[in-house]
C-alpha cells in the first residue's frame, strides 16, 4: 500500500485576494451590506446630527422608496439568471403617459393608474417571451425595449412632455398622514411596507423557490418538470409593475421632466449587486437587495453632504457593478477550480 502525500493547496494571489475582497464590499452576501448601511448612516449622522430626527429620515425614505421598489423588481429578474434594462424608460414612459392622459383631471386618476398597470404588464410580457422563446438574450431584449420606449415616447411629445398630472396621482408619491413625532408619515412608506410583504410571500412560495432554482441550473430546473419560460416571463412582468409603481411615487414626488427615469436601469442593478444578489441568478435575497437599494441612497445622501460632485455617482455605481461581476465569475468558477479531474481520480486510484 502506497502512501499519498497530501497535495499542497494553493496561496490565492494577490490579484484574487483584492477580487474577493471587492466582491465581499460590493455583493458579496446579506450581511455585508447590513454593515455597511449602518456606517454609512453613522457618518451622515455624525456630519449631520439633525439627519436623525425623524422627520428627516421619512423624507429620506420617501425618496428612496422608488429605488427599493425598482430593486425589488429587479431581484426577481436577475435572480432567475436574467437582465432588465428597460425599467428606467418604462418608468419614463409611464409618468409621460399619465400627464398626457390625466391632463390636471382628478376623475381620470384611477382608470389610468390601471392603465399604465396593463402597460406596464404588456412591456413584461413582451421582454420576457421573447427572451425565452425566442431565445434572444435578456440583455439584448431589454436594450431594445428601453430604445423603444425612450424613441416611441420623445417622438410622441416632441421631447416636452405635455399635460399635467392630477393632485390625486401625486399623493402617493408626496403626501403622507400627518402626525406628532414624525410630522408625516409617508405614503410611500406604507406603499413600500406592503410591497415588502408581497415580495418577502411570493420568495417563500413554491413560485419564489423554483425562480431561485430556474437561476441556478436551468438546465437542472427543466429536467424537474419546471416550466422555465414560464417562471422567468412572469419575473420580468413582475419586474414591469414594480416599475410601474416606481414611476407613480416619482411621478408625485419630482413630477414630469424629460429626464425623469433617465439611468434607474443601471441604479437598480447597482443596488441589487450591492446586496449580494449574485449576477448570473440563483444566489440572494430580496431583503437584502432592498437593503443595497437604501445603501445606495443613502451613499448618494452622504456624498451630498459631503459636497461631492453629483458625476461621481456613475462612476461609484460602475465600480460597485464591475467588482459585483468579478466575484460572481470567481463563484461560478470556484467549484471547478476545486474539483477533480478524471484524469487525477484514475491516477489517485493507481497509486493506491
């Protein structure tokens, strides 16, 4: 019987090393960004103490509230393995729509909220069947409809969005209930909480677990009887409300300009990444993805009060993307790297 010395393991280089440590800062797990929010937030409260009184936090809130509900719609996209970059235009096409349709009425506020629902329903649609259909990438799909969307709506207005939008449509995304300790309760707050309670009740469903697994080996997921075009069509129509949502918050809170929506495509999937949702689906938690979305908001928030440039903010959400993408490859990768070859089990047995 022959003796086998163990084999050495392998020192990480340096370049892997800062890989992974980036990974980890940038989407490396849940509780990365948990740690990360509170030093963010203990910064701005210590160079703006008066940031921690209630009244400022609700309206940190109400601003943030459509970033965390993109993100959440964005979860369940990337989560199945999938993109969408078509959320920033929708969300500009749809607060377009409404001051066009509204025109200042009150008394067509509803029909049209459930109008750009079902416009919103039919984008998801639209990107999601021909993405598993017809087999054309997310990323190319979703590009082509945030084209779309953007060229149909600048062609419609002129490149000046025309109308205005009604007192009731603006509520949800500016108003609030009035109260003693925190002046006002947002709206969006309890918009957000109940959409928190939907996203938190559709991930423990056997829906929310076989879109985790569709992410993680599709090839596997099928061979178990999961209908994958299915799974992921209804990811991205999920994806088209909640940005449907997102743009009847902002559209009460900054209300109509030719810019508005313009980059939340590429914000939501910084914040997504930020929470440990691993690019390339199957890893991450919709808790932590709202959790990056406030992180996000709450790093722009401190880069205010710091008076930093507002152009440094494309350049932080390129960064945190870019690491994000590393470690999902070095995950990916991992296993393999582990694993042994035919080649070394037949000489292992050899020996033996």
């Amino acid at each position: 019987m022959t003796v086998t010395s163990p084999r050495p393991t392998r020192r990480p280089s340096a370049g892997s090393r800062a890989a992974d440590l980036a990974g980890r800062l940038f989407g490396g797990g849940s509780a990365t960004v948990f740690a990360l929010l509170l030093v963010v937030f203990a910064w701005i409260f210590i160079i703006n103490p008066s940031f921690a009184e209630p009244p400022s936090l609700m309206a940190f809130i109400k601003q943030a509230a459509p970033l965390v509900i993109l993100a959440i719609g964005q979860y369940f996209v990337i989560v199945s393995g999938e993109f969408d970059l078509s959320v920033g235009s929708l969300v500009g096409a749809q607060v377009v729509i409404a001051a066009a349709l509204l025109d200042g009425e009150e008394s067509r506020t509803v029909p049209v909220i459930l109008l750009m629902l079902g416009f919103g329903i039919l984008v998801g649609l639209v990107n999601g069947l021909v993405t598993t259909l017809l087999k054309v990438q997310s990323f190319i799909t979703t590009l082509g409809m945030m084209l779309v969307l953007y060229g149909a709506i600048r062609l419609w207005t002129g490149g000046a969005p025309t109308g205005a939008l009604s007192e009731a449509f603006r509520q949800p995304g500016r108003g609030g209930i009035d109260m003693a300790v925190v002046r006002q309760l947002p709206y969006a707050l309890l918009i957000l909480i109940g959409l928190v309670i939907v996203a938190m009740a559709i991930m423990r469903s056997s829906y929310g677990r076989t879109l985790i697994a569709t992410g993680d080996n599709e090839r596997a997921a099928g061979f178990s009887g999961v209908r994958v075009w299915r799974v992921r069509t209804l990811a991205f129509v999920l994806s088209s409300v909640m940005a449907t949502l997102a743009g009847i918050l902002i559209g009460g809170y900054a209300g109509v300009t030719a810019q508005v929506g313009q980059g939340l495509e590429f914000t939501a999937i910084t914040a997504v990444v930020l929470g440990g949702v691993v690019l390339g689906g199957g890893r991450g938690t919709v808790v932590a993805a709202m959790a990056g979305a406030l992180t996000l908001e709450a790093l722009f928030t401190l880069f205010n009060q710091l008076s930093m440039p507002s152009t440094i903010r494309p350049a932080v959400q390129g960064v945190i993307i870019i690491a994000a993408v590393a470690y999902a490859a070095r995950e990916r990768a991992r296993p393999r790297q582990h694993a042994e070859t035919p080649a070394e089990s037949q000489q292992s047995s050899e020996k033996s």
